[in-house]
C-alpha cells in the first residue's frame, strides 16, 4: 500500500454550456505540477459537468404544477424549485419546513433533488444534475484517452447529506473506470474469521476525499487529481453504491 | 489548495492491551518516509485503539438475558453478541434476520454497535469500541506532544453503514485538534448568494479518505499519516457530526 495523494487542479475557468471538460483538465494538469498516468482518477465536481452539459434553468421559464405549490407551502421553499425537484424525482420521502428529501430518478436519496440555485447576472437559474452520470465520466474517460493516451478512472461527485449525521459529504454520482463497491465477503480477516457481510464504499470514499480538497463556498477546485495504488478497476458500476429500496430498512 | 497525501504507516505490530500507540506510531512513522508536522494528522482504525484499551471480551463470559435471546433469535445471530449490543446501546432501531441497528451509547447510529468478533489462540472474543473515542484521541495527541514536541490531531475511525447506499465508508468516532463540521452558513458561494443550509462533514471525509488507505480484510495499515493544509483546528468535537434525534427525519 502506497498511500495517496490529491491535487485539487490550478486554473481551471469558470465553466459554461459546451465546455470541453476533458481538454480543460488536460491543460490544467502540467500546471498544477501532476503527471496523469494510467490508473489516475480524474474527480469533477458534479457543478461544472452539469454547467458543460447545460443543466441549468431560468427559474421564470418554469411553471409550478398545484403539486408543487402545495408542497412549495409545506416545505416553505420557491414553488418553481419544487416543480424541478419533482420532475427529477421518481418519490418524495420526507417534506418539512425547509426540507425536501427525495429519491432522485437516478436513485440517489438526497435533499432539493440534489439542485443548486444560482444568480448569473442578475437572473436565477437552478443546475440540474447532469442527465446520465456515468454516460457523462465515461465520455471524459474516452476524451482524454484518445487525446493524451492515459487510461484514468473518472468520477463525478456532488455533496450529499445522511441521515444520522450532520454535514454533507462528498458522494459518487457517476462514474467509468474506478472502483465503486469493494466487495470482501468471504476473505479473510486479521484473525483468519471469514468476512460475513463486510461491502465497502470505496467510489464514496474516494469521493469524499476529493471533497476535502475542492474546496468549499465561493473557494473552487472543481477538478481534482489522485494518484495512488490500484485505483482503476473497469467493471465497476456507480449503480453499485445504491441500495435497493426492498433493502432498505430507512425509506 | 495544496492538496493532500495520504500515507499508510508501515510495521504497525498486531497491538495488544496497554500497547502504547502514540509511541507505537512515533517508531512506524520515519520507516514510512514522513516527517511528522505540526497540524498533521494521525488517524487509527478503532480496532487498535480498542484492542490498547482492553475492549477484548471473551464470548463465554458472557451470559445473555432473556431479551438478548429473544433479539438473537429475531436477528439469527449469537445471543452472547446481542447481549453486547444491547449493553453498549442506548436504543435498538432495526432489527431483521442478519441485522441489528442500534443508537450506540456514543450517540452513532450503526450495525451490531459496532461489535467485531474475533478469534484468538481458539477463543472466540468480541472487541467494543473505546469507552470514550475523544478522550482516546486527546491522550494519544498529548503523548505525541509530550514526547515529539509536535500537535498533530489525532482521529480515530472505524467502518459503518449508511442508510440508503450500500458498503460501509470510513467514520468519525473519536478526535481531538481536527476539523470536523465545517460551518459554511452565510458564506458567499460562487456565484456571490448567501448558502443557506451548508454545513460539511470534514471529519467524516477524512475518516473516508483515511480508511482507502488502511487497507481490507486480512491486509492492515491501521495507521495513517495525513498531511495537507489547514487540518488543525483544536476547539472542535466529534459530537458536532451527531444529529440529535429530534432533528432527524429516518429514524
């Protein structure tokens, strides 16, 4: 086990619709004194691949259902919101003052359908999540393959709150190439016992590794580096790290 | 930015009761090729931090209640273990065939209250967590101080479940002179809006970020250096990361 190290990459511009996120990384990467060599993982932060694939929306373009006026009150949030969280979502699971918690159609469990409201000159615009994940860490994987030649394992994150815990945490929405789910069953242990039941999050590990370096509020790093051992695995599925609702013992 | 290195400790020994951990990872420390610095951290698995402290008990000591047996059999799982459990727990939330969830007495949601079995020279054994995680943490950190003249903070982690996704990812359980909820609240984004609602679990990411590095199942690093920038904080508490059962909307 050789450790790990994140860079958060330098320079990388505000992005916008159209953005090829792929040549923005590779020309941060000298820049930021990092060499990408096969089995790196190249993490974006999910804001700029939804911006690159033009997820955002012009909150006077939408029209809310009387659904969403009804839980617009409940939840004492922009009705207009509430109408794109709902057309993100496939089930509402909790709605409380100030609180929206939803299953999003990508099967995430997250507050706000995981939208982020946003001022850009002047207008407000809410950023939907990037309409496939792992179609959009597979596209940038296949750019910078062709381009530079290096296989890199591709992440997309965004933060995402628990239940439990306070605090969100970097969470693997999409992936290509990396591990997502380790999956140990039946190794063994220190003490030569047979692991029963033990699964671990790897993707979402990683994920909130990543976090840490990218900074927070109006800071951003939204690109971030990671070298170490044995990152790349080309089987894994981000699907992987959703549990099936029948599974669940808290929905 | 300046990123982060994350580095597993080499020639870590299997730890026994009374081991001295701080002195233990002073010695592993240079053999690893770093340098331990003011506002690095240091973060150990629970299993050594309990195993130093004594938290081993020998399975045929214990005697179940009648209410340990009657959980055994709901759950199909020892009933000298359930017994365990339900001393370690402040509440049983969940239980089915093959899981137990349970409010362990610390205040973390979590499986089996965190309870490993283990087998040792034919015996079999289970390991609790510390008594007091924090109070784990604050006195390696001051033996760290004492003895090498630095402060570093000191984390203490172990693996557990989420609701809603699957695999268990590296988790605050105890600290001392580390971040660990990052209060964003009334910070400007990027886009110059005020966050509303952010608040970051920082310790919980490192704990994740750590725990990719310790390595699984029979492999083990249960020490790992972090480096990076701004890491110290001293007036912080693991509590932070706890969300109080009334503002919880899943349990």
């Amino acid at each position: 086990m050789s450790g790990l190290t994140l860079t958060p990459l330098a320079g990388v511009p505000m992005i916008a619709e159209g953005d090829d996120l792929a040549g923005i990384a590779l020309d941060a990467i000298p820049a930021s004194g990092v060499t990408l060599r096969n089995g790196d993982v190249l993490v974006f932060a999910q804001k700029v691949v939804s911006k690159s694939e033009g997820r955002l929306v012009r909150l006077d373009s939408v029209t809310p259902s009387a659904k969403a006026v009804e839980l617009g009150r409940t939840t004492e949030k922009d009705p207009r919101i509430i109408e794109l969280v709902l057309s993100e979502s496939s089930e509402v699971l909790r709605a409380i003052p100030g609180v929206i918690i939803v299953q999003h159609r990508l099967g995430l469990v997250l507050a706000n359908a995981g939208i982020d409201r946003s001022n850009i000159g002047g207008e407000e615009h809410a950023l939907l999540l990037p309409l496939d994940p792992d179609a959009s860490a597979r596209r940038i994987r296949d750019d910078i393959q062709r381009r530079a030649g290096v296989d890199a394992g591709i992440m997309v994150i965004d933060s995402i709150g628990r239940a439990w815990r306070n605090g969100t945490v970097g969470t693997l929405i999409g992936s290509s190439g990396v591990e997502t789910l380790l999956d140990l069953r039946g190794k063994p242990d220190l003490f030569g016992r047979h692991l029963e039941t033990t699964e671990v999050g790897w993707g979402d590990e990683l994920a909130s590794a990543a976090s840490l370096v990218m900074g927070q509020a109006s800071e951003g790093w939204p690109i971030v580096h990671v070298a170490g051992s044995s990152l790349l695995r080309r089987d894994a599925q981000s699907e992987a790290l959703l549990r099936p609702k029948n599974k669940d013992l808290f929905r």
